[in-house]
C-alpha cells in the first residue's frame, strides 16, 4: 500500500499560506486532506440551526472543490477524532499526520490522545504555529515571565515582529503533490444533524480603504465601519499573516486589535484557571444577584436600555455585534445587573459566529473588572452616554429595535444610577473582605 500523509484541516480552512499544510506538502510522500467533524464538539451545541456549523460546512465544500480541481479530493468524516483515525490507519498507510496547533484545552487533549495513537500505529504527528504570529511563550516581559497587562505586551509584541518579519507559506507551488483522489462523499448539514441557516458571512476582502479609515469608523455601530473578519479569523479562511501585512500598510488600530487576539490565547495559554474563575482570584468573592428574570431579559433584548437591547437584537438574529455594543452589553450585564460574567460569556459562546474561547473569556472579565486589564473595577459604562456618543441619530438602535417610543416597548428593568452605586458597593465589600485594596 503506497504511504502518504495526512494534512488534517482544523481550524484553517484554507490552501494558501497555511504552515502545517506547506510542511506536509513539502515532503515526498502524497498528502491526504482530511477533515473531521468532531461529535465531541458537536454534540454540545444545543441549537441544531447553527451558523457556525454551516459556515463550516460551506468552507470544507469549497476546500473539498478547490482540491478536486487539482485531481485530489478531501475526506470528510463525522465522528469522534481517536475513532475515525482508528479507521484511517486501516484503510491507509499513513507515514505522519500534520496539523497545526490549536490552544484550546480540548483541542490539546484530544492532539495528545491522536499524536499517542499514531505514535503506537508507527507514525508521527506533527504541529505547527499557524493562527497566531506570537504563540506561548514567545513574547515574555525581560524577567522572562508572562505579560499580563496588554501594552506593554503590544510593544513588545510590535519589537518581535520589527526583529522577525511575517514569512508566509506559499503552497501554490506544491498543490499538485496531494493525494490522487476519486471524490470523496460530502455528507449534507442534515446528516450532521443540523440545519441550513441561511447565515451571511462577510467577504475575506477587507478593503485596505476600510481598515485606512478603521480607526475613525470602529466605534460607530451604525457604519459599515469594521472589517467583520473576526469568523475568517475564528476558522482560518484568512491567513492571520496576511492580516497583519494589510494592518501594516493601513492601519495601527487595526494591528492592535489583531494584537489583542494573540494576549488573550497568551493569557488562556499560561493561566488556564481563567476558564472557570476570575483572572484576579480575589474577584471570585462578588455577590453576584443572578436574577434569572433579569438575564432572560437581557438575552431577548427586552431590558428596556435601548442600545442594550439592539445589540443582543443583533446577536440573536446575525450571530455578530458590533464591537462596542459588546462592551456596553457586557458592562450591563455584570455591573447594572451584577449577574456573573460567566452567564454572559456561555451566552455569547452560544451566539457568536465568531466565538474563540480566549477572546470571549478575556472580554467578558474585561467587563466584568475580573480580569487582567489595569483599569480599577469601578469603571461602568453608561448606556446613555455611550449611545450619544456613538449612535447620535439612533440609527443603529432604530434598526434594531423598531417599536422603540412605542407603548410596546418595556420600561427599564433597572435605574442605571442606583444600580451602578449597587456594583460598587458590592465589588468593594468583596475586595474588601479579602483584604484587598483596589
């Protein structure tokens, strides 16, 4: 039986400029696509019309096509990752897997569990840096531990990359050295037991125009002001490679949220008790009121706070919500309502088309004041304020929510005034039982 290796698609579903697809196609075996719908994954998400899943399944449909153009194909399986491998490495000589990494703690359990099976079948498994430029431990403070405030992380961050440049991987080259290939059967979204959802995804063709003028548009949710790659990002229809050299030419901002990114899979990578907890222990002490009614209303955008009500409006119908939506959002939520910020994060792992693990924790304890960011607890956001500011003529909120001045609309569930005095009353008898002194 002719060896060959695998290349397994994960969460970079693309051809070009992919390192662990590149390494693969580099060697001199042929290389088999693989892709695994994981029902480990799969079998958690509640909601069977879910849009990530279909934007998955449109991507692995390109992919599958793009290779059968080139006489190859890609195998597409649903099942438990250890199972399915079982069965390849009967059907298949294969030499080595390569892949590229992924930071998650199931993503790395589940790597450990396939690198050891292969390892005992007498093959090798191999993993590369491919969705971030900076990963673990590679940008740490002189005393070599790790940052946990962001600038300072962000200049050092911008120093490495000064020294290193961004070296892509140019598979065009190589393309034909995959795996002669009948094409293979692509199971429907119904066979994976869900639904078509009808979901729009943004192009990856972030205008150079639109990230020129990003600094000056981000802020406004009414503008076609952001570049929405953030699912690109989340699935890696879009080199992070690329990004950065487009951010280069166009934009700081826009390089600095990209930076963002990679501080918070830093933050999960060295502190992985920020998945359960607040990054501050001390922060675990906050009487949260967890009115269950309260977070229903939140979550229907029914709470009466209009800005507060478009934004999960928005959530709820798209699967996005505009940057700074999701900040007003969540400062409600944890400081206006004082119900725990991991409510609101499991929600937003829920609805997020572009839902990454690091970035939704590392948002929401941002929120929440819980988290690794400098700034003091007591900062909270004032809807209001925040709605003059950034959607003056109420385009966004009349968008979102149409029945707005009308007897239909609630009343407010909460004074914001007496409720912010309430969060900060109760942070400070938290820290304070502590001994902490914020």
């Amino acid at each position: 039986m002719q060896p060959l290796n695998i290349f397994w698609f994960r969460r970079d579903l693309r051809l070009n400029d992919n390192c662990g697809l590149y390494k693969a196609l580099k060697e001199s075996e042929p290389v088999l696509a693989v892709f695994i719908f994981d029902t480990n994954i799969l079998s958690q998400l509640e909601d069977k019309n879910d849009g990530r899943v279909d934007f998955i399944h449109s991507s692995v449909s390109q992919l599958k096509t793009e290779l059968e153009k080139r006489g190859s194909s890609l195998l597409i399986e649903v099942g438990k990752p250890q199972e399915v491998y079982q069965k390849l490495f009967d059907e298949y000589n294969i030499k080595a897997i390569y892949t590229n990494h992924d930071y998650e703690p199931y993503a790395q359990k589940r790597d450990d569990e396939i690198k050891a099976l292969a390892q005992n079948k007498g093959a090798q498994f191999f993993t590369f840096k491919d969705q971030v430029i900076f990963e673990k431990d590679e940008v740490l403070k002189p005393n070599g531990e790790p940052y946990t405030v962001y600038t300072p992380y962000m200049k050092m961050w911008k120093q490495k990359l000064t020294e290193k440049g961004t070296k892509s991987f140019d598979t065009t080259p190589l393309l034909n050295n995959f795996f002669n290939a009948q094409p293979f059967a692509l199971p429907t979204i119904e066979d994976i037991g869900f639904e078509k959802t009808g979901v729009t995804i943004p192009p990856t063709n972030a205008s150079i125009d639109l990230l020129e003028n990003y600094k000056q548009t981000r802020d406004y949710p009414a503008t076609k002001g952001t570049s929405k790659l953030s699912v690109h990002l989340r699935f890696g229809t879009i080199s992070i490679r690329q990004l950065v050299k487009k951010a280069l030419e166009a934009s700081d901002t826009f390089l600095n949220e990209l930076i963002w990114r990679e501080f918070y899979m830093m933050i999960l990578w060295h502190f992985p008790h920020v998945i359960d907890g607040a990054f501050k222990p001390q922060y675990n002490h906050i009487q949260w009121r967890n009115n269950e009614q309260e977070f229903k209303a939140w979550c229907e955008g029914k709470t009466g706070i209009p800005i507060v009500d478009a934004g999960m409006r928005e959530l709820n119908k798209t699967g996005y919500m505009h940057n700074r939506v999701r900040m007003i959002v969540a400062s409600f939520l944890t400081k206006n309502l004082l119900i725990d910020w991991r409510w609101g994060e499991a929600y937003f792992a829920k609805k997020l088309l572009d839902f990454e693990l690091a970035s939704n924790n590392g948002g929401w304890q941002w929120a929440a004041g819980t988290g690794c960011d400098a700034a003091p607890y007591f900062r909270v956001f004032n809807p209001t304020l925040q709605t003059q500011k950034f959607d003056p003529e109420g385009k966004y909120i009349k968008k979102w929510v149409p029945e707005l001045n009308s007897l239909e609309y609630p009343q407010p569930i909460v004074d914001l005034s007496s409720s912010r005095k309430r969060a900060l009353q109760v942070y400070k008898e938290a820290l304070s039982d502590e001994g902490v002194h914020a």
